[in-house]
C-alpha cells in the first residue's frame, strides 16, 4: 500500500542518517505524492526519496547527480534549498531507494500566493541569470523527450478507452518532437519542473526546491511550465502578463507549444500515476491490468 512506502522510505532515510551518525529520533513524513520528503528532526535535514519518479530516469543516480551539483552552484546566492552541511548529499541507495538530503526550512507557507506578479516573475528571472553560468554535466531535450517516452511505454491500459487514450498521448508528444524537443533555441541550465508547490514561501525570501528534473534546455521551457502552475491555481490573464512583464518575457505565444508539450507530459505521468497507485491497492480493490 502507499502507506506502506511512506514507512520504506522513512526506515530507508533514517538507515541512511544513522550510518553517517545524524541523530534523528523524530523523523517523520512530511509530503508524500510523487516522492517522499522526510524530516530527520531534531536536526534540520530533510531526505528527499525518489519514489514514483524513478521511473522517468534510465540512471536515477546520475540525475539526482546533476541536482546536486546546481544546487551546490546555488548555494551562494540563497535563492534555493541548499545541500545539507550535516550529511553527504548524496545521491544515497538503501533498501531500493535512492535519496538526498538537504538543509530543512522553517515557517514555510502552505498557503498559495497569487498577490505579488511581479515578485514571482522576477523569482524565476533571478534564478535564469544565476543559473546561466553553470556548466556543469546536464541532460537536453532529446534525452528529457526519451525520458517522456520511456514513461509513456509503461503505460499499460485497463480497458480500450485506455488504450486509445494512450495511443493519443503518443500521437500528440510525436507531433512536438521538431518545434520544441528538436529545438534550435539557445539553452542554460534550467529548474526543470517550475511551479508554485516548487517555490517555498518564508517570511524572508522565496526559494526554489526540487530540482531533480534539472536539464539544459530554452528558458521557454520553465517560463511555460511557470505558466501553467499559475493558470491552474486560478491566476488571471493579466496575473500572468504581469508576471511575465516582470521576467521580462514580451511575447506569450512563444511558450504555446512548450505549454502543449508539458501538458502532454503531465497527462502521461498521471496515468502512470493512478495506474501505480492502481497496482498498490488492497487486492479487493485492485484493479487487473492488460496488455490490450
């Protein structure tokens, strides 16, 4: 059960604390979705366990590689979640899982900010210029598309209205290969995955986390990643301008098949998701998966 995973993970990072002798007494789940996040309290480390995600990665340890590195890179500037002084970063391997840890934020902010346009476009833009410099070991678009696909050929359908819907997807991602995964556009380093659940709220500053989907790719990727987030909190048209004005991003339909294109992504990865899920069920529950 996915409970069950929770526990693996939590017993997995806590192994992993204790061999490099970080006391952790209290380590509990924080978030559990996609990945788990454990906080190793009472120190101020979180461990970050690849669980449903290891799947878009051929080489989960050379990815979360390239995470650490940026983040290193990061670090002085303050715009993002540093690497945990405490512990080796990792990426570690224990019981099937692979993990990192990273410093823990206090008085984060749950809540979803929508007030400040101009604040969240020049948070990204910020992260761009710093970025720009890195040049360190990075995937790009052809190996994000393989990755895309890797994911989609993992899709297994419970039914015909599935499996159309999956021969769909495919349709759809081969239709953007030459316009956005063959590409021309200039490239940097790039956070990979931009929303609003991936930017953290303190008092003091915003910080950006996550950042496990790190490429080298157009800054159009993050922009119509950034897009999307915001639409699908309810922000506005002109909210969106705004934000875009303040990134200094002029026009809006430069991001359009960047946006179809992660849209095509997201759709794949919550079937992948519910049929994950699907698979983790009480048996009386679970639902049989063919090969159609």
């Amino acid at each position: 059960m996915v409970g069950d995973l929770d526990q693996r993970a939590l017993a997995a990072a806590g192994a992993v604390a204790a061999a490099h002798g970080l006391a952790q007494d209290e380590a509990i789940v924080i978030y559990s979705g996609s990945n788990v996040l454990v906080h190793l309290r009472p120190a101020p480390v979180v461990a970050h366990v690849m669980t449903g995600t290891v799947a878009l990665h051929d080489d989960p340890s050379r990815w979360l590689e390239r995470e650490i590195s940026v983040l290193e890179f990061l670090a002085p500037s303050d715009l993002a979640v540093a690497p945990s002084p405490l512990i080796a970063p990792g990426p570690h391997h224990h019981n099937g899982l692979w993990m990192t840890f990273s410093e823990w934020i206090p008085d984060v902010e749950t809540a979803t900010h929508l007030d400040d346009a101009h604040r969240l476009g020049r948070a990204l833009r910020d992260l761009h210029d710093e970025l720009r410099p890195f040049e360190g070991d990075l995937g790009n678009l052809d190996a994000l598309r393989e990755d895309i696909q890797r994911l989609h050929g993992q899709l297994r359908p419970a039914d015909a209205q599935e499996a159309d819907a999956i021969s769909s997807l495919r349709a759809r991602l081969d239709a953007l290969q030459e316009v956005v995964f063959e590409s021309t556009l200039p490239t940097q380093a790039l956070h990979g995955d931009v929303s609003l659940s991936n930017l953290l709220h303190t008092p003091q500053r915003l910080i950006w986390n996550d950042f496990e989907d790190t490429f080298r790719g157009p800054v159009h990727w993050d922009l119509a990643s950034y897009v999307s987030s915001l639409r699908t909190r309810g922000a506005s048209s002109s909210f969106v301008r705004e934000m875009l004005n303040a990134y200094r991003w002029d026009d809006e339909q430069e991001l359009a098949p960047f946006i179809a294109a992660q849209d095509v992504y997201d759709e794949i990865w919550q079937m992948y998701d519910r049929q994950r899920r699907r698979c983790h069920e009480p048996p009386s529950q679970a639902k049989p998966l063919s090969d159609l």
